[in-house]
C-alpha cells in the first residue's frame, strides 16, 4: 500500500486468539490515519481483512470498486471496508484528515 503525505500511528492491539479461538493469528487493531492535502493511501483490497474507517476531522474522497462515483468522506462519517473491496483514498481538500481505523488484520 502506498501512502504519500500520510502517516499512521498505532493505538492499539488485541491478539484475537485470546477473545475467540477460531481467529488465532489474527488482531483487532487500531490506527490513527492523517492526510495531508494532496496525500493518497494507495489502492489496497480488503479480503480477509474488514474493518471501518470513521473520519474524525476534516474530509477525504474515496475511490472503491463497489461505488461508480468517488466518495467524500466528512468528519463523523464511516466507510466500512469488507471482503471484495478495492479502494484508495485521496486528500482533494484544503485541509488535513484525521481517520481512525480499526480492522481484523493477520500479521505475516
């Protein structure tokens, strides 16, 4: 996945086996998203891996296969992320986003 003018800072795990064995190997996680405006979070497909993306400040477009339009994103809106998708996102705005994201990942 490329990021450009992007960061991401982790705040927090949960090893799943713990909670429900039959996810052994996989994680809750989640993760504070900044975009900087003109920044990308490069293409990247979500099989195995759901999650949600709520945007807690500022705005961001979205580009998914399931959608024909691009997407803006505001603060308090959620995208959700599920088996099938393929998207990236972009800063077209004027200001910076703030995302968190939570999702099941499998570390490799």
């Amino acid at each position: 996945m490329l990021f450009r003018s992007a960061s991401i800072e982790p705040k927090g795990i949960i090893d799943l086996a713990g909670e429900f064995p039959v996810l052994a190997g996989r994680q809750l996680r989640a993760r504070l998203f900044t975009v900087d405006p003109g920044g990308i979070v490069g293409i990247h497909t979500h099989n195995e891996r759901p999650g949600y993306a709520y945007i807690i400040s500022g705005k961001i477009r979205e580009h998914r296969n399931d959608s024909p339009r691009p997407i803006d994103h505001a603060a308090g809106s959620v995208a959700m992320e599920k088996a099938g998708v393929t998207h990236w996102w972009e800063n077209i705005f004027d200001e910076p986003v703030q995302a968190l994201v939570v999702d099941i990942f499998k570390p490799e």
